[in-house]
C-alpha cells in the first residue's frame, strides 16, 4: 500500500507560528498478519496520544486498540494526527477510552484540529469506533478523516458529534465547526461529506434539511457488502430505530456496497446506543463475526 498521507487541516498553518500556545500529538498505528494472529507492528507517537497494547477478546486474529489521549481535548493552536494501516489480511478494532472534546476556544481563535487517516488492505478489516466528540460553544474546530479501503478490503467506522452541551442546556450558539469524512475505494470516491457550522451557515442549526435542532448527530458507514443486503436484514435495522420513538430521528440507505446509517438526536448516549446496535446487527454479515463490543465500553 502507498504510504500513509497526512491530509492537511486548512487553515491550521496560522497556528504554528504560536508554538507556546498549542499542543500537536500525534499517532501511526500499523496492524499486520502473521502466523500467530494479528499484531501491532508500529505504534509510533509523540506528544499525549498513544496506545498502550492491543488486545484480544475475540482470539488473536483481531486486536481491539484503545486511543489513549490525556488531555481530553483540543484547546486553541492543538492538533491531532492519526493515521491507522492494517494490512493484507489482518483485522483491528479502534476505540478511544472516553469523548473528544474540542473546548472554548480561546481570544487568540488558533484552530483545534483532527485529522485522521486510515487505510485498509486488501483481505482486511478496520472498525474505526471512537467515542463522540462534544463541540464545545465558542469552540473553533475542524475535523477530517479519510478512509482508503483497497479493494477486497471491509470498513467500518461512525463518527458522533455533540454540538455544545446539551445536558447543561447550552447550545452551540457561538464558534465553529467543519466536520469532512471521505471514503475512497481503489481511489474512487465512495462518499465524501462536509458539515460546516457557524459564521454565514448558523441556519444549518435549525434548517429541515438541516440539523432541525438536533443537538447531537451521528453517521455509521459499514462496507463493501458482497450483495445488496436481505430485505429481512433491512427490516431489522428499522425495526432498532423504531424502538427508539422520539428520542432519535434516524434513516438508513444503501449506497453502491456500502449501508449508511444518519441520526440525530438529543442525547449523544442515545446516538451512540442507537448506532452500536445497527453495527452489532449487520457486523456478522460484513465480518462473519458476531458483535463483540470493547470492555471499556461498559466502564
């Protein structure tokens, strides 16, 4: 596979002139596969992010990683890099132990960014899982990720997002937010998303086709299927979303291979139950494995 590449945050240049005024960390995570299952290769870091070890609920053939970031979240001037490879055959699970959190940001308005890269080979599988990220008001934060997936290669992968602090009844009513994900199979674009928040676009906020005053948003992308999925699997997954009445507003849709799930919600908890559940239902379909969530989940 090509070497990963780091996708530069726009703006992000202006911050380094301020090096006292921000933190960068930064994250390189290889998993291949030998004769005794998958491994960790590399876990490269520098800065507060890293990994301690991988593990095994499932047998040694798909390591579970925990992304460790002290800190918490992102101040002004701070930057995230993550890049993640697993390569040709062999299978990992990324999670973080608890939500990002992009904070107020400060007078000096230094980006608070994330960008994160993930590649997966063919014969492999990623599950790119983390907890939600919480926008606070008056943040100023742009998050990216890309996806590469070679062909023969299954993802997937949520991103939750919880703008302002809903369970304090402060709304995400100053600062700003760009939120990009793209997904390329074989270099061909598959889905390729942008949210941007604040300044001329605060009317997304409340818009129908919009936010519609949902505080919290959520997107589940699981893929490439080998076929279109069972209408009795489909059914499943709307049946998960019904049981959850008025707490989400929710729609899945098939897009080429891939199965796409959107929510919104007033509860970031809600979301990420919600999202878990579509996972654990089509995880044995796009895997073969049944679900197995990270213990740190339950802690």
């Amino acid at each position: 596979m090509n070497q990963l590449a780091i996708v530069d945050i726009p703006n992000i240049a202006e911050a380094r002139g301020t090096q006292a005024s921000r933190w960068y960390a930064d994250l390189e995570l290889w998993f291949e596969r030998d004769a005794r299952g998958c491994r960790l290769a590399r876990n490269r870091h520098s800065g507060p992010l890293y990994v301690q070890k991988p593990f095994f609920p499932e047998g040694r053939d798909l390591a579970h990683v925990y992304l460790l970031h002290p800190p918490g979240g992102l101040v002004s001037g701070d930057r995230l890099d993550i890049r993640v490879e697993v390569r040709e055959n062999a299978a990992a699970l990324v999670t973080t132990t608890g939500a990002g959190r992009v904070y107020r940001a400060r007078p000096d308005g230094l980006l608070q960014g994330q960008n994160t890269v993930l590649q997966v080979a063919a014969g492999a599988s990623l599950e790119w899982l983390p907890l939600e990220n919480i926008a606070y008001p008056g943040a100023n934060g742009a998050m990216h990720t890309r996806v590469d997936i070679a062909p023969g290669g299954k993802f997937a992968g949520w991103e939750i997002t919880s703008l302002g602090l809903p369970a304090c009844d402060e709304p995400f009513a100053s600062g700003r937010l760009t939120q990009r994900l793209e997904i390329f199979r074989a270099g061909v674009p598959l889905l390729v998303e942008s949210l941007r928040i604040g300044g001329a676009d605060d009317s997304v906020l409340n818009a129908g086709a919009g936010l519609r005053n949902f505080p919290v948003n959520g997107l589940l992308v699981m893929g490439p299927f080998a076929a279109t999925l069972p209408e009795e699997l489909m059914t499943s997954c709307r049946e998960i979303i019904a049981g959850y009445g008025q707490r989400c507003l929710a729609g899945i849709t098939q897009v080429a291979d891939m199965f796409v799930a959107r929510v919104l919600g007033h509860c970031a908890f809600d979301v990420r139950r919600l999202l878990t559940a579509l996972w654990a239902q089509l995880r044995p379909e796009l895997l073969g494995r049944e679900p197995c969530a990270p213990r740190i989940w339950r802690t």
